[in-house]
C-alpha cells in the first residue's frame, strides 16, 4: 500500500482516488501556475490550500460597466461583502501580461482609473493579452475561466451576457454562454440584463446544458427587474440548498450552475422606467450602428442617461448583493466538501 501511494504522488496523472482530498487537488493545481503568467495572492491561495470558500468576481465592471469613483466603491464594496458571507474575495485581472488572481487595493486602484483604457477581455482574450503584456479586465466568461483553472468554484456578477437581439441576423451571442457550457462553476447573477433577448438566452442555456436555479424565486430575474417575464424550473431556498445541488450537479456534468438572485424589491428600477429607457437605448444604438462588444456598454450609457442614473444605483446595489450571496454559498460548499 505505501508503495503504491508513493508511486501515485510520483505522477501528476496518478492520483490515488483516496488523498484526492479539496486541499491537496489545489495545492497541486496552483503548484502548477508556478512559472506560468498566473499570479494568486497569498491571501487567495492560502484560502484555496486550506479548503476555506473563495469567491472570483470579475473586473470588467470596474473598469467598463461603471462610472469612476463609482466603480472603485463598488469594487471594494463586493469584496466585503463576499468577506461578510465568510468567504476570501478573488478579484480577478490581467496586469502587465499576468492574469492576477486576487488583485491588492493598488491594483484595484489601477484598473478602476478611466485614464488607463484597459482592454475587455473575454476568455478567447486571455492568451493575446498576456503575451502582449497588456492590462485587462476579465468579463464573465474570462473570469469564470480563470477561477476554474485556478480551483475557484464560486463567481459572482452583475448579470450575465446572452443573445443580443436580431441575434438572428447578427449572430451577436455572448461568449459567456459557451464558456458556461465546460467550466463547472456557481455563477451567480441577476439573471440576464433586459437589454437582451431574455427568452433566446433561456433556450440557449437548456440547449447547452447550463442548470438554471432562482434563490428563492421561481421567476428568473431581467436584470433591473426582480421578474424578467419567463419562468424556470428550479429554486433554492437556502445557500446550503444551492452547494449541496451544485455538488450533484457536477457528478453528471461540466457545465456551469447559475444562481438567479433577483434584484431586492426595494432597488429594483421602475418598470415604466425601465420600459422607456430600454426602448430609448435599442432606438439610439440601431441609430448609430452600434455593433459586437460595444453594444451592451452603448445600451447600458443610455440606460444610465434616461434614468437620470438610476439605473447605475440598481446595478450597484444588485452586484454587491450578489457577491455578498456568492460568499455564504462559497462558505457552504467549503464546508460541505471539508
């Protein structure tokens, strides 16, 4: 038996199914990114090691989906909220060629500084951008495949990206939905935002295989609204409920699980509002020509404008909330798995 268990730590492809514990697969797994462009704190990786919850948020809306000091605000604000729910936050970023794994209060800094123009960076993105040593911040579908190599189980944002509308003639359709298709994380977002086609993103999801739960509703959430019109199969009522399915989920599967929090009733935006700024925002960006990755930040500025900025109150308001959940389920599934 001892030689067999020392034969199995000689090899990275032999892993004896007995010491394949959570704290030994991470610490091989971040043993790896040693000599690599991979950067994790200290903080994060010794979270990781030891088994604790850990919660990747992504960075693109520092510095793309908000308005600066805003943005800053809300960046500190999710990582404590994530701290509040017994969790370590993983900030997720490219710096200087080096994907940053939990970036310090100077790097937030950096990012969320309007002068520096940092690239968006989805997951087909990462690569170019390291080896150009450029400075990026990571959407869903770049953080989700960042925090899936690096051992991260859980991420939170805002809302997801989807199919845009007249996807049929466009093609337009975020990359975050096929990243979802082979990462096994918990995201989880206020639905999809309702500037795009809520309905086609359902069908794309069950199609790809993507589990969909609402916590604590059966009625998926459009982003701004606590109700986007379509319902789901599934809810959860308790961050132990979302782990322990998230656990099942993944004995049968690779994809992704979506926890769908709608916005608290007492932020959500006003739906005539919302309906008139929605309608103003579609008109100006058909108007303009708008197209591919400058869309949803096109649409979300007028959303912004319209509401006299109420919407960016919203949306500050949904994410924290978001990240603050993401952390007591990162907690729970820690626990779960100790």
């Amino acid at each position: 038996m001892a030689a067999s268990r020392a034969r199995a730590r000689s090899s990275a492809h032999a892993i004896a199914s007995a010491e394949f514990t959570y704290s030994l697969y991470t610490l091989r797994l971040l043993k790896n990114f040693r000599f690599s462009r991979v950067v994790v704190s200290d903080e994060v990786n010794t979270a990781l090691c030891e088994g604790r919850g850990v919660v990747a948020l992504e960075s693109s809306i520092i510095a793309h989906g908000l308005p600066a000091p805003m943005n800053l605000v809300v960046a500190n604000e999710c990582e404590s909220a994530v701290r509040e729910g017994g969790s370590i936050p993983a900030t997720i970023a490219v710096l200087d060629g080096k994907v940053v794994v939990g970036l310090s209060a100077g790097e937030l800094e950096r990012l969320a500084d309007p002068s520096r123009q940092v690239a968006k960076l989805s997951a087909r993105d990462l690569g170019v951008a390291i080896a150009a040593g450029a400075d990026g911040a990571t959407t869903v579908a770049g953080t989700v495949t960042v925090a899936k190599s690096t051992g991260i189980d859980v991420m939170a944002t805002g809302g997801l990206g989807g199919v845009h509308r007249d996807a049929n003639v466009t093609y337009d359709e975020s990359a975050d939905l096929i990243t979802l298709t082979h990462n096994s994380v918990i995201v989880v977002a206020s639905g999809v935002k309702s500037i795009l086609d809520i309905g086609a993103t359902l069908e794309r999801l069950d199609t790809l295989g993507v589990a969909v739960v609402g916590y604590r509703t059966r009625h998926f959430p459009g982003f701004y609204l606590r109700d986007s019109g379509f319902s789901i199969d599934w809810s959860v009522e308790s961050v132990d409920e979302a782990a322990a399915a998230f656990l099942r989920h993944r004995e049968f599967s690779i994809t992704s699980f979506i926890v769908a929090n709608p916005v608290a009733i007492h932020h959500e935006l006003d739906r005539h509002l919302h309906d008139e700024a929605l309608e103003s925002a579609l008109t100006k960006t058909h108007l303009e020509g708008i197209k591919g990755k400058d869309v949803s930040p096109a649409l979300l500025t007028e959303f912004a404008r319209h509401t006299a900025g109420l919407s960016v109150q919203v949306n500050r308001d949904l994410v924290v909330a978001n990240a603050a959940l993401a952390g007591a389920i990162a907690a729970s599934l820690a626990r779960a798995v100790a």
